[in-house]
C-alpha cells in the first residue's frame, strides 16, 4: 500500500492554517494589498504590521551587514509600528478576511499599558475579523521609549497583566511576541502563560547598531547625521532565536503553542525551527529581500523532505530534536572523533593547517613526504623552507611529478596530515576547508562507555572545586 502524499496543513492554537509559512509583522504586511498579493503567492498566513495609535516615522530606517559577497546577511531597522489610522488598517483586515477566508490574518497589537484602552483595540480587531491577535511586547526601539513593546517584554509583571487583560476580551487566540533583549526569554514566556495566552511567537528582533561610517563618523541609518539603535534580524540572527526557541520548548512552565521567527529564509530553515517545537514560522528579512515568491521554493522543498523522510504532517516531526538538546553537563565525555583529510579531495590551500596551529590544537602537520612524522615542525618553520621555492610559482599539476605522488592535482608534499593521536575533535579543520568533505569528522572506538560530566562529579571523581564551579555556572 503506497503511502499517501505529506500535506503542509496544520493547526496552531486552534487556527487552522493552510501551511505553516505566515509573514511577520513587518513593512511586507503593512497594507491589505500586499498581503493579498502574498497570499496569491502562497503565503499561508500574515501578521499585519503592528496596530496601534499612529506615529510618524524617521527618513532613513534600513541597514544591514553584508558577509563575503552575500548582501543583507543582518538586517537593522529603527521604523516603528504602522503609521497608518488605526480604521484603515481594520478596514482592510475586514476585506482581506472576506476575499481570502482559508488564509490567517492575525492582527498584531501595541497600545498603552491601560486595561480600557487594551480592551478597546481588542475588541476593534477582532470585530474586524482577524483570526487571532499578536501582542507585540518585542518591539526594541521607539516603542519601547514610550512604556510599550519590549518595554513590557522585559518586565514579567507587565507581560502578565497585561495577556490576563486581553483574555478577559479575546475570543480568538492570544499570542504573545517575546522580546531576545532579556537575559532568559522563559521569564516573560512563563508570565504570558500564566496570565493565559495561548499561545507564543519567538524571537522579535536583536537591540543593535550595524556600523560606522569611517568618513563620516555618523552610525547606521544615517538620520540626519544621527542615529539610534534598532532592532537586528535576517540570517545572522537564525541561531539566536534556534537556542531561545529551545529554551522555552523545552521549559514546561514556559511551554505553548510556539510561532518561530529569526533568520528563516529557506525550508531548511523552516523545518529546523519545527524540529524544535514550532508549529508555524514567520518570515520578514528574506521577504523584503527577495519578494514573497520565495514561498514557493520553501513549500516545495519541504514536501519533498518530509515525503523523503516519510512523515506525512508538520505535527510527524514537530519537536523532534528537542531530546536531543542537553545541558553540557549531560554529554558524553567519552565519545570521540578526529578529523580525516581525504587526499583525492585536497586542494593543498592548507587552511586547515594555519587554523589548527593558530586557532585550535596543533594537531595538523605538513610532514606526509618527511622520512619521519615530524609534530614539531612550527608553522615558523615550514614558512623558512618554503623561502627556497618563493622564486617560482607552484602549479599543482606541473609540479605533481617533480615532488612525487599525490592525488594528480595537488603533489603530496601540500596535502596536511592529523596526528589522531591528539586530535581533539574539535570540528575547526573541517569547518574551514573550502571543499566539500574534504576533511570529515569521523568516530574512533576507544572502548570507554558513556559518561557524562553529571555522572563523573556524582561517583566523586572530579575534585570539588571542580563541581561547585559547574554547578555556579549551569
């Protein structure tokens, strides 16, 4: 019996959802126009840019780090909440909703810290059809100087009252954003749960300034000649909101129906953050970067990697990964690997070897044509005799048979060797090689049975000094 096709479908918090990509609350949900045309592209739902009583935004709002080539790697923006009346906006929820019932529209909401006026914008909101309503307690600049988005975030009791006020309103779901600028994100998460939410959204976006002009001196977005900080997202963020996802999955006081956010631009992306817990996710940066026609690379990837894994929902393998995050203190102290350098595969740039020398154990070494091993050949060292061949420029092939055998492209004399016996393991080799398992991390035996650093300190075998500055630091 042939099993049937996976399907993308899922609930969150009772809201049924087409598939589990929405957009964030974000300049790509400002208006109804633009969230019908995503919703055209695919999107299976939309926050709606934070509603709340009109501002008036700075002229420029956007910077961003760019890595290697690679544009917008980070994202910073100083832009507030909508800019728009409060009616507009839910006028235009109403239509969204009548055009396209299937599609969630969540109404995101930041208003003063009184009950009435919380209640009244409640009300508003969901009168106007909105599936479900997003309290923005994250916002990290402007809004925050007014006692309002992260403001509240970061004050558990604010956090709590505050859901417990919406609750005594709402008739749809009530999800509460949290702030990444705390020093542990379970405190607010545990205080919208207690005050009722139903259900939580993770992470907004990182306190931050991009840059400096070296000209100028003026920081960015340049504003005048001034600046603020803001709020920091796009990939570089993706494993800052991984670990706070975890974080409050993995915390049962703290635990809800968790919307993920931070970095995700891919289906790779996507179902990381359903390994750990979420049940849907909500792009903004790669949106704004590369238009909403990027959910559909995102729902066809991952159908095909969940009919390759065989699960046929979401909710198959939401979570899954989440027992295999432990504390340091639970991890096997006795597994061991060491790096391999594949010869066929090396291209004798020996990068690996500068990094292990330079950045890591010294275990890498350039001796595979010296009679001996020779592990106390220094870096100083290999850089003296490579003087006598400075008058010519190497060219793997020509030179392939004039220093003997390698992997005709690269002469065995530029192909690093790892001492096993003291490799740690530690991943640097492989992480920086240029070519694709060229250097793999591979399993030794050593015999020993599993222990970790708990168990060690419980039999009493590390001293107690030791242990009691584990256990200070855990």
């Amino acid at each position: 019996m042939s099993r049937s096709k996976p399907t993308l479908e899922a609930t969150f918090c009772g809201i049924p959802c087409l598939n589990p990509f929405w957009l964030a609350s974000a300049p790509p949900t400002n208006c109804g126009e633009q969230i019908m045309r995503a919703f055209d592209a695919g999107w299976g739902g939309a926050v709606w840019k934070t509603i709340g009583e009109p501002i008036t935004n700075v002229s420029s709002r956007y910077s961003s780090i760019d890595w290697e080539g690679r544009r917008m790697m980070g994202f910073n923006n100083i832009e507030l909440i909508s800019d728009r009346p409060i009616e507009v906006n839910l006028q235009e929820i109403a239509e969204v909703k009548r055009r396209y019932p299937k599609q969630v529209v969540i109404a995101s909401l930041m208003v003063e810290s009184k009950r009435d006026t919380w209640h009244d914008i409640v009300q508003r909101a969901e009168d106007a059809g909105a599936d479900g309503l997003e309290l923005n307690f994250g916002c990290p600049h402007g809004m925050s100087e007014r006692g309002m988005g992260s403001a509240v975030g970061q004050v558990p009791e604010y956090c709590e009252q505050i859901t417990s006020w919406v609750k005594e309103k709402a008739r749809t779901p009530v999800i509460i954003k949290l702030t990444p600028n705390i020093s542990d994100i379970r405190i607010p998460a545990r205080a919208a749960k207690r005050g009722g939410a139903d259900a939580l959204s993770a992470i907004n976006t990182i306190n931050s300034i991009t840059g400096i002009d070296l000209n100028t001196f003026q920081p960015s977005p340049n504003v005048d000649g001034k600046s603020s900080h803001g709020g920091y997202c796009g990939p570089a963020v993706k494993p800052i909101a991984l670990n706070m996802v975890q974080q409050i999955q993995a915390d049962p006081s703290s635990t809800l129906p968790l919307s993920g956010i931070g970095g995700i631009g891919s289906w790779r992306d996507a179902a990381e953050f359903i390994l750990l817990g979420c049940s849907t996710v909500q792009v903004c940066t790669a949106a704004m970067h590369y238009g909403y026609r990027i959910v559909e690379d995102m729902q066809d990837g991952l159908l095909a990697w969940m009919e390759e894994k065989g699960f046929g929902t979401i909710e198959e393998f939401r979570g899954l990964s989440l027992p295999n995050v432990l504390e340091w203190k639970q991890l096997n102290l006795n597994y061991q690997i060491v790096a391999r350098i594949h010869e066929d595969l090396c291209i004798g740039c020996q990068l690996c070897y500068t990094a292990c020398w330079d950045g890591a154990h010294q275990c890498i070494h350039l001796d595979r044509t010296s009679p001996v091993p020779d592990t106390t050949r220094t870096p100083a060292m290999v850089a003296a005799d490579a003087a006598k061949f400075i008058s010519t420029t190497p060219i793997a092939k020509l030179d392939a048979v004039s220093m003997g055998p390698g992997n005709e492209v690269t002469p065995l004399e530029r192909i690093p060797r790892v001492d096993e016996h003291h490799c740690v393991g530690c991943n640097l080799c492989a992480l920086v090689c240029p070519v694709e398992n060229c250097i793999t991390m591979e399993r030794v035996d050593n015999g020993l049975p599993f222990e970790s650093w708990e168990e060690r300190t419980a039999k009493g075998l590390v001293p107690s000094g030791a242990s009691e500055v584990m256990s200070t630091n855990t």
